[in-house]
C-alpha cells in the first residue's frame, strides 16, 4: 500500500474511533441523568407520602384528642346521685338536701337506694353558681324555699307535673334562666321566680292554687304571659315585667293590687275571671290600649286600671 493512502487509512481509523468514544461519552451522560431524574423522582414521591402520612397521623391524633376531651367532658360535668346530700323522711321517702359535685349539670333519678325521690328541700342547691342545666327524673312533689336562689348560671327547668308546691324565694336571682316549664298545678310561693331577668315567656297551667306575691316580679325579658286557670294572682306578682307585651289570664278569685304594676310594654290583655280584679291591679301600665273581658260577673274595681292613659275603654 502507497505511503499516502496508509496514512489516510490510520487517520480514518482514529477519526472513527473518536466519534465513537464521543457517542459512547453521551450515552453514559443519558442514563446518568435518566438515574438520577428517576432518584429525585423517587425522593420527592418518598417525601410526599411520609408528609402525608405525618398529616394523617396529626389528623388521627386530634380526633383521638377531641374524643378523649369529649369523653372527659361528658363523664365530668354530669353528676351523679353519688353527689347528692339527702335524707330519708319518716314517710320513707328521699328528700335532697345538698350536692357537693363540681360539674354544671345535675341529674336526679326517681329513685336512691330503691326508695322514691319526692322532695327537694329548703336551699338545697341556693347560691350554686355553676350549674347550667338541672334533670329531675324524680316524681318531686315538693320544692323548698330558697331551693335554687342565686344559681345564676341556670339555663332551663323543668317542674315534674307531680310537683304541688314550689317555695318561697324558689328560684329568685336565677338571672341566666331562660326556660322555666311547670307542669303540674304547684302552689308557687312569693318570690318564686322574682328577677329572672332573662326568662323569655311564661306560662303557668290551669287549676294552680295561687300565684304568691312577687313571684315573677322583675322578669324583665319575658314578651308573654298565659296563665291557663289560676285561683289567686298576688300582690305585685308581675309586677316590674317590663318586657311583657301581652297577657292572658284565667282567675277563679282574685287579681290582687299591684299584680301588673309598672308593665310598662304591655299594650293587650285578656281576663277570664269570675272574681275580683282588686284596685291598681295594673297600676301603671302605660301602653295598655286595650282589655278583653270575657266574663261580664267579674268584679272590677273602679281603679283596677289607675294610671293606664293609652287604654281606650275600661271595663
């Protein structure tokens, strides 16, 4: 072979071999890259499910925190009969005479140690300013003076249709009570529900004995008042009602002096009664307009109604 075509011969080869050695350079440099996308991929997808795992660990965890705080809450703040004060009466009957719990809801059964709960007796729970909510299970039958007086934290109550008698001073200053429902046909004793500034409406069943003086006296918020059959309203028993816009009312007897005074917002009342509606029984009442009669005996006196300078016709 000529000198000059060996030379080019060898040139050829090793240009060859360089465009090799070039071509193998950028493959290696593709799969380097290619392992190292699907490393990072592989990383990041690893960092995405440990943060989610992480976020649903935290989320598991405060579920459990909150059922835990649930749980805690319920087996906390209901006490139990274990937390009751009471005595055994000579009828054999349980009388609750005080609670020691620490928890703002109160339940009393119908029953402790297999003997019948049918009395609450005189200041059992006064000045308890951390129950909200009472729940008589019990057939009570009696409620003393002064039983619930100053529980200011008392939303609602519910008065067992067996209960005949409430007492003096009841549930005077419970000025957080919303709801008051009473059942049955109780003697309510002066005071009874005197500056329950919050209590919204009243209503009181038919065939109720009497209404004590100032019973509901200063029940600023209550907008209407039923009473569905009564034998006596005293002296000043709504009087200060100042909320009041409305009242119907059933008496057998008497609407005695004062019972309505200083109702300044009621502006229609309706009366059912075959007795005596006594003098200044609603003094003062300033926006009164208008008053149903629906029993022509009722006995009326001249200044039942002193003070009313918007009523249009006295009866």
């Amino acid at each position: 072979m000529p000198e000059a075509s060996k030379k080019k011969h060898i040139f050829r080869k090793i240009t060859m071999a360089f465009i090799g050695l070039v071509i193998l350079g950028n493959v290696i440099s593709a799969l380097s890259n290619s392992d190292n996308d699907n490393y990072s991929y592989s990383h990041k997808n690893d960092k995405a499910v440990e943060k989610t795992d992480r976020q649903t660990s935290k989320q598991t965890n405060s579920i459990q925190d909150q059922t835990l705080q649930k749980d805690e809450d319920i087996s906390t703040s209901w006490d139990s009969d274990d937390d009751l004060q009471y005595n055994v009466m000579p009828d054999g009957n349980i009388e609750i005479t005080g609670f020691t719990g620490t928890g703002s809801r109160v339940s009393i059964s119908s029953e402790i140690d297999n003997k019948d709960v049918t009395k609450i007796a005189d200041s059992a729970f006064k000045g308890n300013t951390s129950l909200t909510d009472i729940t008589i299970w019990a057939d009570i039958e009696y409620i003393g003076d002064s039983a619930f007086q100053g529980c200011t934290a008392l939303k609602s109550i519910s008065i067992p249709s067996e209960t005949t008698h409430i007492g003096k001073s009841a549930f005077q200053g419970c000025t957080h009570l919303e709801h008051a429902s009473i059942w049955g046909e109780p003697e309510i004793g002066s005071y009874a529900f005197a500056d329950c500034t919050a209590l919204n409406s009243i209503s009181i069943s038919s065939d109720t004995p009497i209404i004590g003086d100032h019973a509901f006296e200063n029940c600023s918020s209550a907008k209407s008042l039923t009473v569905w059959g009564c034998g006596t309203i005293g002296e000043y028993a709504f009087s200060k009602c100042s909320g009041l816009e409305s009242a119907s009312i059933t008496v057998s007897d008497t609407v005695k002096s004062y019972a309505f005074a200083d109702c300044t917002n009621m502006k229609h009342v309706s009366i059912d009664s075959e007795g005596v509606i006594q003098a200044h029984a609603f003094y003062s009442c300033t926006a009164l307009e208008d008053i149903t009669m629906w029993n022509d005996d009722a006995n009326v006196d001249a200044d039942a109604f002193s003070n009313c300078p918007n009523l249009k016709e006295k009866p």
